[in-house]
C-alpha cells in the first residue's frame, strides 16, 4: 500500500505563483504547507476564509513615516484627547 494518498487541486496560476515563491523563501514546499492546513483543519474542525487587511498607499505612507518619528524619538505627545483629535483632525486635510 503506497504511504502517500494524492490530492489534485486546482487554483488560479498567480495564486501558485505567489505561494511557490514564498514557500521557496522560508525553505519549505507548497506540499508541506497544505499538508499543515490539512492537519489543521482535520484537527480544529474548521477553515477561516479571510486575509489579514493590506493597507493602501496613504496608510502606508503613514505608518513609515510614525515608524521612523518613533524610532528618532520625535513624536507628538499629547496633554488631553483634544489635543490629539485636532492633531489628527489636521493630519488628515
């Protein structure tokens, strides 16, 4: 008896393109990783069908720019949540 069942799943090309690529990066094969969501799903009993939220250019933009105030040490700090709501009031003009 063979030691290995056979799964043929279809997907969109790009889509096995990506994860090929990203499986590559940390070393292991897109076998493995669905195997590790089989094991899961048998195990947990349920599948999550949602993707963590990429944010646009301007949020992006945003975060970098706080990431490096932060790391400078050069950030807006606040007395009052009024203060803070103009700021942010101001920010977003």
């Amino acid at each position: 008896m063979n030691k290995y069942a056979v799964i043929n799943l279809k997907t969109d090309p790009e889509l096995k393109k990506a994860v090929t690529k990203v499986a590559e990066k940390l070393g292991v094969s897109v076998s493995s990783v669905l195997n590790n969501e089989l094991r899961r799903f048998a195990v947990e009993q349920r599948v999550i069908f949602d993707l963590p939220e990429v944010p646009n250019e301007q949020t992006s933009a945003l975060m970098k720019k706080s990431r490096a105030e932060i790391e400078n040490n050069d950030y807006h700090k606040f007395e009052t949540n009024e203060e803070s709501a103009a700021f942010l009031k101001n920010l977003l003009k």
